[in-house]
C-alpha cells in the first residue's frame, strides 16, 4: 500500500501527488492536479509519482546517462552549481535532484549524445512533467532510494531555490561535458523557456481545419525515432493544443515513423490530455523550425510584437529624450574635467570594466577586496582608492553567507574593522534573488526591469562601484554572439553612464586557455563573443603562476598555485602596467569555531613581490664570481653550462651564502640570455679534446659605478 502510506504524507507537506503504472500516469489529465489523486486507498499499490511546476514551481534535475564517470562528473556539477537538493536514484548511475525555481519555468534540456554506445541526456523536469518519488523501477524491479534525505524530510519551502539562469548556465555545462565526451545524436527540442502559445497564432474554432495543412507540414520534419519519450508528450499536447481532437489522425500518422510505435499508447496519452491552453502550433512550428522548417511570417508575428513593444519603449523620445545634432561650439580645453579613476588605473567612474579569470583563479576574492578598499579607503592590493564610496557586489553563484565569510576573511587579514564598512559595503547573491539585465525574445535581446532596478538602488544609495560576478549569470543572451552580447553590455554601460558608477564585470576565460599564462594580459582569452572586450575601457586578467614562473623566481613547482598574477589586459584610457602584480593566497580561520571544532578557513590574497635572484648578489661580487668562471677549474679545462662536475653554477653555490642549486640555475640562464656568458668551443688539454665552454663577453657587463 505504497500509495496509499506515502503520498498522503507528501500531499500534507506541500507536494502534489499522482499514481503512476511504473513511470506512467494512471489518471487522465493528470497535469491538470485532479482531486481523484489524492483517492490513495483507490491507489494504493502505485507508485508514487510527483508532479513539477505548481505553487511551488518544483523542477528536478534528471540525469540520464548511463556511463558511470560521465554520470559522477555531471552530478558534482549539479552539486557545485546549484547547491544542495535531495538526490533519487532509480537504475544507477542515473539520478535526479529536486529543487523548487524562483519563478514558473517549462522543461529545457541538453542534446542527446551517444556516449559508449548509449544515449545520454541531462533533462530539467518542469510545469507539465512528473518523475517517479516512490515505488518500483520498471526495469531494476527494484525500489527507487534517496541516499540521504527524501522528500519526506525536506518540505517544499524547505528546498533550494534555482533560477532560470542557474538553469541555462548548468544545461551549458552539461552540454560541453557531454559533447566533449560522446557524439551528438540529435537535437534537443525545447529550449527552456516558456513555450510558444497558441494565442500567437490564428486559430479561432472556425480556421483551425484550414491551417492543419501547415501544421501538418511541419510535423514532418520533427525527427521522432530518437526522441525522448517527455518530447513525444510534449508534441502531443501541442499538437491537441493547436487543432484540438482532430489532431489524433496526425499524432498516429506521425507517431508510426518511430520504432517504438505503439497505437494502445499513442491513445492513451492522447486521451489522458485535458484542455490545452499553454502550449499549442506555436510550440510545433518552433520545434520543426530547429530541424530545418522555414516558419511563415504568420508564425513569429507574436514573438517580433513583443520585442518590438518593449524596443520601442525602451527607445521612445520620453526615455531617450529627442534626437538632436549638437554641435562642438568653442569647447576650452582648460574646462575639460580630468579622467576620473576610481581605484588605481582600472576602475573608472562612468565607465565599465572587466576582470577575466579561469574558474578557481581568485577573481572573486579579489573583487570582493577592491569593494573593501573602496568601503573602508584603505591600500589593500596595490591600488589607492580615490575617495571613501560606497560599495555593492552582486554575486550571482555564491550564497550570502559564503560571501559574508570572505569579508570577513578579508577584514581579518588587513585589519579593517567591521563598523567601518558597515553602512558603505553593500552585498546581495542571487541565491536570494537573481540578477538579469537581458532577456532573449525570439532572437532580440530586450533590457528586463532589473536594469532600472540597480539604477534606483544605486542612486538611492550613493553606490560608486558596482561588480557583478560572474558576467555570464546577468543575462539569457548566447555569449558566443557579439550582437547579443553587445546589447547585453550596452545595458551595465547605461547604468554607469546614468549613475556615473563604475562597473565590475567578473568573467571567464576560454576553456581552452584555462590554467594558461598565454591568457596573462590578453583580452582575447575572454570566453564568448569578442563583444566583451570592445566594450569595457578597462580590464585585466589574473592567472595563477604556472611551473616555468615558479622556476624563474625560485619557488617549488607544488608552490605555485599559491600565487596568482594580474595584468593589464586593456587600458583605453591609461598607459598598462609596466609588469604583473603579484598576489599571493593564504588561507584564514574564521572566529566561529567552537570547542570540537575550529572555524572555517576561508581564502584571501595579498600583495606579494617575487624575490629576486639577484637580491644576495651586489654587481661588484657579481663581477668576482664571472671573473671566476673566466678562470675555469685548472689548467685551462672551462666550466660547463650544464650540471655536472664542471657545473659553472657551482661557482655561485660555493661563492654565495644560502645559494641554492635553482637560483644558480636562474642566474646561469639569466646571464646566458643577456649575452654576459656565452658557450663556445675549446681545446681541453685535459682530455685532449674539443669540447664545449663558458665564456664571459666583458663588453656586456654594466658598468659599476
């Protein structure tokens, strides 16, 4: 009596609840939440099916990969991006987690790929969907578990809240992960967002026999034999949607061209269907048209209408005042206001700028320090602030309290006391509420009211530097098209020019570059369309210290990733730093520890300068020492640019005091590289042979004074 025990008490917490043949639903329009479900003695040996979408706009992560590697790598995905959720698994390694989104969301999905030999799919469950909480695998015959909570300990107000943008950016993951490990099998046919509603189209009761010919046409080319099985309900229910009951003869007719047809089925689902009013020709004729369809003008009128409604209003003279052209007039130079900077020579006011990083390369760290300085006025990391101002970062993958344990970190490790940026930090996450400035309708990108949002709280609050982190995570637009992206970009301009703020846009590298130092100070290696680095004034990179630097400045290779470096990586209106900024990474323990255990250590960087070889060297011993590989060892034999007995570094681990076998090795090359040694052959009477050996060229030593 699995039903008739469980799903009542899951129908007490919040969740709502239908009976299900294996994976299958028993009732008829079950999407529609009919009372008959929650008839539990009826159903009592069913499993237990939870319906997505509602009150609490339920969606489950499902993760349909059959390859045990790549199902562990999405999942610690899943983890990472989108936090803590109860997790169910049904036929190992396949799994599902279940979170609640921020607002209503209908089902996206990656492409389906072929990995080993078997398809894989990372699907979100949303409105209109249903996955299995409680019962019998069809397949396994054996019970569906939860590792660790279920749902009859977490209550829906209870679960983690998503965004649609956590959303998209965690699909994007999946689909680079699975593309980098299998190949593409087909297409996925939803794109997550809302679908295309019948109101778009024409079709009063009197008109819809007469479209059913394009309806039918474009049917055709939806490929159906590798569909998923949530895919073919989908179209059936736009199908009905669209043309109502005399859309059954189609919905066979096209449902024959799979393998898998089965006409008891096909009814069934048919029949199952109640009044459709969300989805209908307007979601068939978007599905065809992403496999080849050339939709009809009539088809994308609704989508363009919206756009443009919302174009023009963002562009009408009462917003953007009345196009006039003005001319220059006598314009003194000696009135020209001086270039504002903010914050060394990278943050500027009125303008935005750009920091690009690999994923776990500090940035976020180092945003939140430049804030601090701001907040507090203080030098922390090299730059002096202009003024005390007020501050806000916006993350928009950290929860709030991770981030609160980072400033204080970071007060620790500089001494900044917490009353002073009490009232002049500012700090929000979009665990707590999300940040878009753009949407993606149809293929334009329009501003959303967020834009105005910030300018509001900006304003309000006298906020002089913004920072978003990370950039991707603002907007829904492809950031792999400059167009969209420049549109994106136009709107955080909009806000520093209507504020006179200076703005922060955290951003990632291309995966190819990440770890790189070929990255170090170049724009270029900004992930996504090169939109991005046209249009910041100002930006930088930071990349952690690779093994040759680590080599260069003396330190272990298993060191390395304790520093990191910034560069200039455009500076339109500065000159660019003459060399890198060193930091380093050190870890500080939080005071919230208790008597069992101690507090959270918690990442900060400070400055750090990489020590020079040369510090123990004064150019006049410097001399002493060449003079001394002049020499050589005796009786004419020369030392030797490679280790070993006639080693010419041994001169300066004998001759230097705490001179180690790698700073010899630097200096060696070093000297090498400026021409001050060089190797040249000889007579060695020794062995009576030629060799090879170090010589010093005078006229290129400098000058001591």
């Amino acid at each position: 009596m699995r039903y008739a025990k469980y799903a009542e008490e899951l129908a007490i917490l919040g969740y709502d609840v239908t009976p299900l043949n294996g994976k299958i639903p028993i009732l008829k329009a079950w999407q529609t939440r009919p009372d008959t479900a929650k008839d539990y003695v009826k159903h009592g040996d069913s499993n237990i099916g939870l319906l997505c979408g509602g009150s609490h706009n339920i969606v489950a992560v499902d993760i349909d990969v059959k390859d045990s590697a790549t199902s562990e790598t999405i999942r610690n995905i899943a983890i990472d991006q989108l936090g803590f959720a109860p997790e169910r698994i049904g036929n190992a390694p396949k799994t599902l987690f279940v979170f609640k989104c921020s607002e209503p969301f209908y089902k996206t999905k990656t492409a389906i790929y072929s990995i080993k030999g078997q398809d894989a799919c990372i699907e979100i469950l949303a409105e209109g969907q249903q996955f299995v909480a409680s019962g019998k695998h069809p397949d396994t015959k054996k019970n569906y578990s939860w590792p660790d909570d279920s749902l009859l300990d977490v209550p829906p107000l209870s679960l983690t809240t998503i965004s649609p943008s956590d959303i998209a950016a965690f699909i994007a993951v999946c689909n680079n992960t699975l593309a980098e490990r299998g190949e593409l099998k087909s297409k996925s046919l939803s794109n997550g967002s809302k679908p295309l509603e019948n109101t778009n189209f024409d079709f009063a009761e009197n008109s819809k026999l007469a479209d059913i010919s394009r309806i039918k046409e474009a049917i055709s080319y939806i490929e159906n034999d590798s569909l998923h099985y949530d895919d073919w309900c989908y179209l059936g229910h736009s199908l009905k949607g669209a043309v109502g009951e005399k859309g059954l003869d189609l919905f066979h007719t096209w449902s024959q061209s799979s393998s898998k047809y089965d006409a008891t089925e096909t009814d069934r689902l048919w029949n199952s269907i109640g009044e459709v009013k969300t989805i209908g020709a307007g979601s068939i004729f978007h599905m065809a048209q992403q496999n080849g369809y050339l939709m009809d003008s009539r088809d994308t009128v609704a989508v363009q209408a919206e756009a443009k409604e919302k174009i023009e209003k963002e562009y009408s003279e009462e917003v953007t005042g009345k196009l006039i052209a003005t001319p220059f007039g006598d314009v003194s130079a000696v009135k020209m206001p001086r270039r504002s900077f903010l914050y060394g020579t990278h943050l500027i006011e009125k303008y935005v700028s750009a920091t690009i990083a690999a994923g776990g390369g500090s940035k976020t760290t180092v945003l939140l320090t430049d804030a601090i300085a701001l907040a507090s006025n203080r030098n922390l990391i090299g730059n002096d602030p202009k003024y005390q101002c007020n501050a806000w970062h916006y993350n928009l993958e950290d929860p709030i309290d991770e981030l609160q344990r980072r400033v204080m970190a970071i007060c620790m490790k500089f001494d900044v006391d917490l009353s002073e940026v009490r009232d002049t930090l500012f700090l929000d996450s979009a665990r707590t509420r999300k940040l878009v400035v753009a949407e993606k309708v149809g293929n334009i990108i329009v501003a959303t009211p967020d834009v105005d949002a910030i300018i509001r709280e900006i304003q309000n609050n006298d906020i002089k530097y913004f920072s978003v982190d990370p950039f991707v995570k603002s907007h829904h637009a492809d950031e792999n098209d400059n167009k969209q992206v420049d549109t994106v970009l136009d709107q955080f301009a909009r806000i520093a020019n209507e504020t006179g703020c200076a703005i922060e846009l955290a951003h990632h590298v291309r995966k190819a570059a990440t770890g790189q130092n070929s990255t170090a100070g170049d724009i270029n290696q900004a992930r996504g369309a090169s939109a991005i680095s046209g249009a910041v004034r100002s930006a930088r990179t930071i990349t952690i210290m690779t093994e040759k630097e680590a080599e260069t400045v003396g330190l272990p290779a298993d060191m390395k990733n304790w520093y990191i470096r910034i560069d200039d990586a455009k500076g339109n209106m500065s000159p660019p730093a003459s060399k890198a900024v060193w930091l380093q990474r050190e870890s500080i323990t939080l005071d919230n520890g208790d008597e069992f255990d101690a507090g959270d250590n918690v990442g900060v960087v400070s400055l750090w300068t990489p020590p020079d070889v040369f510090d123990d060297i004064s150019p006049e011993r410097a001399r002493e020492l060449l003079n001394d590989i002049e020499r050589g060892i005796k009786d004419g034999v020369r030392y030797s640019k490679n280790k070993g007995k006639r080693w010419g570094g041994l001169v300066l681990i004998n001759g230097v005091l705490n001179m180690d076998e790698n700073k010899a090795k630097i200096i060696i090359k070093t000297w090498m590289k400026s021409g001050v040694l060089f190797e040249d052959d000889y007579r060695n009477e020794d062995t009576r042979h030629d060799e090879k050996g170090l010589f010093v060229d005078y006229e290129k030593l400098p000058t001591i004074n």
